[in-house]
C-alpha cells in the first residue's frame, strides 16, 4: 500500500545526534592497520541542518563528485589535492533537501580508467577498502568505498557513479541496495568523467524508503517524490522477465532460485524468455576509452591540483614518470585511450555507439511488447551491461553471503526508460515481505 509517511523528523538535534552518531562509527571502524578504508576525507561540520525530504540523513559521496573545501581525487595520485571550484550539481541538491554531507568516498582509481586489473577498490593514493561482511570478500567497483560506508552503518546513503557497473556490483558484493537511473536523469556536472553517454550517479542505501527519498532530491524532475508513493502492492502486477542464463551454477543458482521463489510469493508474474541475454563483462571497450579522451580535458581544466595535472597529457605524463609507484597494476584502459586520435577515430566510436545503443534498446522493447515484461532479472550484476548501454535504469537486490563463504544478489534492469518508481516498489516490496538487507556484523560504537 501507498506509504506517504516522512522519511525522517526534521529536528536538529536529531541531526546532531545522527552526525556524531556517523563521525564516531568511521573514527571506530575505517582507520589503522584493519580499518575497512571507504572513507577518503571528512566533511566539516555543517552550521545548520536544514528541513528537506532528506533531514537528518548522513550521507557520503564518492570521490569522484566535486564537494568544495575537499579534494576530488578519484583516487589518483595525480590529483592528490586537487581543488574543485564549485559543488557538483547532485552535491547541491543533496544539501537543498537536508541531507549532512559526513564524507567522501575510497574508489577504484580513476573509476577504472587506469586499469581494471587492480585489486576491487584499489587506489594508488587510498589503497583498497575492505568488505565489512567479510574483509576476504571482494567489494566491487568502482564505487566501492561507497558501497561499504553504506553497509558498515557509517552512514543512511551513500552517491556512487556508475559506467558500466559501479553501482550495482558494489552494492551487491557489499549486500545493500544500489540504484543505477536512467541516464541523464541526475546532472552528472561536477562528476569527473569517463563517458557522459553512459555515466550516472545513483544512491545506495540499507532501506529502499532512503533510497527513494535520495533520488526524489537529485533527480533534474525535484517534482518526483518517488519516496510518497512507494507502494509495496506493485510487486502483484508486475511482470519479470525471466533469461535463459548459461553457466549459473552452484550458489549462485541456488540464491537465483531463492529470489525467483521471493518474487513469486510476492504476488510477481515470472515469464521465461527463450534467449540467452548478454551478462557477463563490461562490453566493448570502444566508446568509453574514446569518450574518457574526449571529455577528461574540460574537467581538468576547471581543477586546481598541486600535482600540475590539468590535461589528458599531463595525467599520463604523471603516471609514466613513476610507474611502479603510481600504476603498480598496469595502467592498460589508460594508455588505450592515449592511443586516441579524435578526429580519425571519431566514427568508429559513433558507429560503435549506435549499435550498442540500439540494439540493447530493440531488444528490450521487444521483451516487452512480446511478453508485457516489466523488468528482466539477472544473476549477480548481470543488468550492468544492458543498462550502461539502453541507458535504462536498473536496481541492486541484495542478497546474502552464501553457503560458500560468497556473497549471492541478484539485479533488475527495466525494460523501458525513466522507469525509477516501478524499480522502487520491487525494492519496497521486497523490504516489507523478507525485512531490510542485514547490515554488516558490526559492533555498535
């Protein structure tokens, strides 16, 4: 049913509580030796909390997103003290609704664009954080720092960005829920690039009612509350597309099983679809290495970073004057892209771009006139690359860690674009009949 109940008392000394609550938990739990590392600066303390649809709400952001007064690294040694001069937009519209801003975020560096044959999380400058389920777990990335602020109890939200994944596997691996939106439905202004056709920022959060509160802040449409008409009855009418999968197999095949049997008992309609969707793996890799060339230069431009860096030649020039220090895992997805010529290259990568576009988009407005499919679920991030490339958003059900030490999720991926509610409701829906994903085992500070 429709549940149009605040989604926290705007009180400041609630939001004191909850701030100092937030500042004590990652003072107890990310530094030293066996610290869980997501945390890459500390915001300073707010001088008011102000009422909005997010009040009282702690959140981080990645290290990716500009915040004035703290550096935006994304991890890179060559930006080490890089100062933005304004907030990015989704910044902005997480303050204008009351949100307190705690932190910032470790991240796979460069969001992967040096190389993604680095450790899950791994940054020259931050190092790599730890899965608070389990430190021997992998956290995904690259919003990985994110992910395990979020499933650590440091804070209610956490603003990844995602390319090809960033959200959801994270998420998953850290058991919370992400949200991937439609591309360029969140202004991706102040987000340091790799490539604006596919990226977005997009929450992550233990409760799907949080999660649905924080996109109704960042989407460009402020008049989507999504969080006012979460109704958790939509999971009766909704259609879920079901893919021939090859090669899921042993836990993965048995938590797969166990979603399918949630949704069923939920009221869902499961389809089979007689065809094996892609799932596996980012895609070709043509548009983002030409993409992350083309649009890293006006970005840099508008930084002031210590380091000199403040063009594409000047960041590779960094990382070849001290390879073993700044790129001890290859730097392959960078030096790809400095083998770019923009106008010679310019289309291959729109041809490249076409079909991926218009073939993952035919494919699911075919699933869904055929069959009338809401969504399509997907073992693990499976949804990643269907909605990088359609644009189309998809959602993160956390899962649990399994009988073989691994943590098990599944991801739903929307068969039509600007489809944030309906993903909202499964989330909701699921909430209300399995309870909230279980937060990492902890000690309370």
């Amino acid at each position: 049913m429709i549940n149009p109940t605040p989604i926290a008392p705007p009180v400041s000394s609630f939001g004191e509580q909850k701030w100092n609550a937030a500042r004590s938990r990652i003072r107890a739990f990310d530094g030293g030796h066996n610290g869980l590392n997501a945390i890459s600066s500390l915001a300073p303390r707010p001088a008011t909390h102000p009422e909005g649809p997010l009040s009282a709400l702690t959140v981080a952001v990645k290290d990716n997103i500009d915040v004035v007064g703290l550096p935006t690294t994304t991890g890179s040694l060559a930006l080490e003290g890089a100062e933005p001069v304004r907030n990015a937009d989704v910044v902005d519209a997480l303050r204008d609704a009351g949100a307190l801003l705690v932190a910032k975020t470790t991240q796979l560096e460069l969001s992967g664009w040096v190389t993604f044959a680095a450790p899950a999380g791994y940054s020259a400058l931050g190092g790599r954080p730890l899965n608070p389920h389990n430190p021997r777990l992998s956290t995904g990335g690259s919003s990985s720092g994110a992910a395990v602020a979020v499933a650590a109890g440091y804070v209610d939200v956490a603003i990844g960005t995602d390319t090809g994944g960033s959200i959801l596997n994270p998420a998953g691996l850290n058991g919370v829920f992400g949200l991937r939106p439609t591309v360029g439905r969140v202004s991706v202004r102040g987000v340091v690039p790799i490539s604006p056709r596919q990226d977005t920022p997009g929450p992550m959060s233990l409760s799907s009612r949080h999660l649905a509160a924080t996109m109704s802040a960042i989407v460009h449409e402020r008049a989507d509350e999504f969080h006012s008409r979460l109704d958790d009855r939509r999971m009766e009418s909704l259609t879920v597309g079901i893919p021939m999968l090859a090669g899921v197999s042993g836990e993965d095949l048995a938590h797969w099983r166990e979603r399918l049997a949630h949704l069923r008992a939920a009221g869902a309609a499961l389809v089979p679809l007689l065809e094996d969707l892609p799932w596996r793996g980012h895609g070709d890799l043509t548009v983002p290495t030409y993409d992350f060339r083309e649009n890293i230069d006006p970005y840099l431009a508008g930084v002031r970073a210590p380091t000199g860096v403040d063009d594409f030649d000047s960041l590779v020039a960094h990382y070849l004057a001290d390879p073993t220090a700044r790129m001890p895992y290859g730097a392959d997805n960078l030096l790809r892209s400095a083998k770019v010529d923009l106008e010679r290259d310019r289309s291959h990568r729109d041809d490249v771009w076409q079909l991926e576009r218009s073939g993952t988009r035919r494919t699911l407005e075919r699933i869904h006139e055929r069959f009338s499919v809401d969504v399509v679920l997907f073992p693990g991030g499976g949804a990643a690359y269907f909605s990088s490339k359609s644009g189309y958003p998809a959602l993160t059900i956390p899962g649990a860690v399994g009988a073989d030490g691994l943590m098990h999720f599944t991801t739903a991926l929307a068969t039509q674009p600007d489809a944030e509610q309906m993903l909202l409701d499964l989330a909701y829906g699921l909430e209300k009949n399995l309870g909230a994903p279980a937060s990492a085992p902890l000690p309370e500070v």
